[in-house]
DNA sequence: CTTTCATGTCATGTTTCCTAACATGAAAGT
DNA sequence: ACTTTCATGTTAGGAAACATGACATGAAAG
C-alpha cells in the first residue's frame, strides 16, 4: 500500500503530459499554481513536475470551476480538507509498536532503580 | 477492465519522464527502438511519446540485458510471444453477443424467404 | 587482433517550456 | 452605464529538453 502511494507522488510528468492528461491549457495549469491550488516540483532546469496525484487535484480542479465554484471556493474547500486532515493526525496518537512499548518499560525501570543498561536495545534512528 | 487498457497504452510520456521511471539513458532507449524492440508514438514536432505499457517493456529490456540475454535474443523473444498471440487471437473465435445472434437469426430467415425488413433494427459500425 | 555489441559523448538544429506582459469577454459592484 | 475582478488567451524572448548523426570505446566474440 506504501508503494503504491509512492508512485502517485512522484513528479515526473511535464507540461505537455498534463495538459493532454487534464485537457487543460498551459495557462490554466499555471494559473491555478499562482493561486495556490497546486505546488508541483520543479526540475533541475526549473521545469514543473506533477505527480499523478497532482494530475487528479487539476481534474477535480476542472470540474469544480465546470461546476460554477470559483478560485477562492476551491481554495477554501482545501484548506478546509487540509485542516480536518492535520486534526485527524494530532488526534490519531499513532498506535505504539511492541518496540516502543519495551523501551518505555525499560526507561521506567531504569528510572526507578536500574536493571540492565538503558543502551543494550536496538538503535532505532527516531 | 478496457478502461485501464486504454490509459496503459496512452502515449503521453516523453524521453525525460521515461528515462527516470526505468533509470535509462537516452542513448539506450533510442538504440532499442532502432533494434526493433519498441516504437514509440510521435509528437506533433517529432518527439518520442510512450504509454506505460512501453516503460514496462523497457523495464523487461533492462532485466533481460542484465540477465545476459542480448539484444537479438531480446527480440527473438517477443517475436515468438507475438506469434503467440496472435494464433491465440484467431483460435479463439470471439464469443457472439446476443445482438450478433439476433442479428444473424434474421438475416437467416431474409435468406430462407423473408419476415420482417432488415433494417429496422439497431445499426452497429461494425 | 579485428568485428560486433551496447553505450558514451559531442555538435547542431528544432521543439517545448519558462516568465512576464498585455488583451479580453463575462460577471459583479458601484 | 462604467469600472473592477476573474479566468483565460496571446505574444515575445530566452532557456531547457529532445532530435539526429557522427565518432569514440571497452568488453566480448570470432
């Protein structure tokens, strides 16, 4: 499943592929990016790069505006979703791995008295 | 099913995309296409344009290569899965729709005498 | 030790994309 | 009725990506 999201992230798509892939014109792509809707990558020669993921926000971009929702709409729309996206993460409290849960009892050990040496565990980086 | 054919074969990939989803230099994907091994699409201005199905066919290329495989074998090899497939096409004598038996059905009894006029009913293309 | 194979590199021209500016028709305000 | 605003078109000049063709090369094969 990680994989797979991966790929939808990746930018390597050009202009011309997004514009064949939205029916959208250079102008229009560019434009919606001034205004905030999208943030594709850039390459080394400071050419946009999207991702399929990008790809699906200019087609859901293109219907909204089909749909008589301006630029500010879309935007609010957004960052509303951006909002209740970053609640939902603080309030998640990401579950503990088995992992974590040894290093904390070990940790509350250690401070209550010690037994065995805090850095005998495995490394993990964060 | 059809649908996901279809976008697999989009031809709207140029060089640059396709050489960083394969880790390929641009010499050796034009050097492919000149053995045969693909053939790609063609922009209005004469730029190469691939579909996925062409990225996974280089990524088979690569692995083959790297297996020892050259490049005559390579192209043996799909020379043969072609012929394959396309006895596989002409044994398999598409199943009939129901609008091909009705069709068929009538046609029969025109033959055989008449009822009914032939062309009161649905026009398909082909 | 010469050929072949797969690829690298360079030169030169064309196409695509960039930014920035001005133009425009349809709505919306005043 | 006139002026802004909005979303998009158009144009211009420059930079990046891509095209073809030629020559170079190391490894393998003959």
């Amino acid at each position: 499943m990680k994989e797979k999201e991966l790929r939808r992230s990746l930018a390597v798509l050009p202009m011309g592929t997004v514009m064949k892939l939205t029916s959208l014109t250079a102008r229009q792509i560019r434009y919606y990016e001034a205004q905030g809707l999208i943030t594709p990558e850039r390459s080394d020669g400071n050419r946009r790069l999207y991702s399929l993921n990008d790809v699906d926000r200019l087609l859901e971009i293109r219907d909204y505006l089909a749909d008589g929702v301006n630029i500010a709409g879309i935007k609010a729309i957004y960052d509303q979703q951006q909002a209740a996206t970053k609640a939902k993460q603080s309030a998640q409290q990401q579950p503990l791995t088995d992992e974590d849960v040894r290093r904390i009892l070990q940790d509350e050990f250690i401070r209550q008295g010690g037994l065995g040496h805090p850095n005998s565990g495995i490394q993990r980086p964060f």
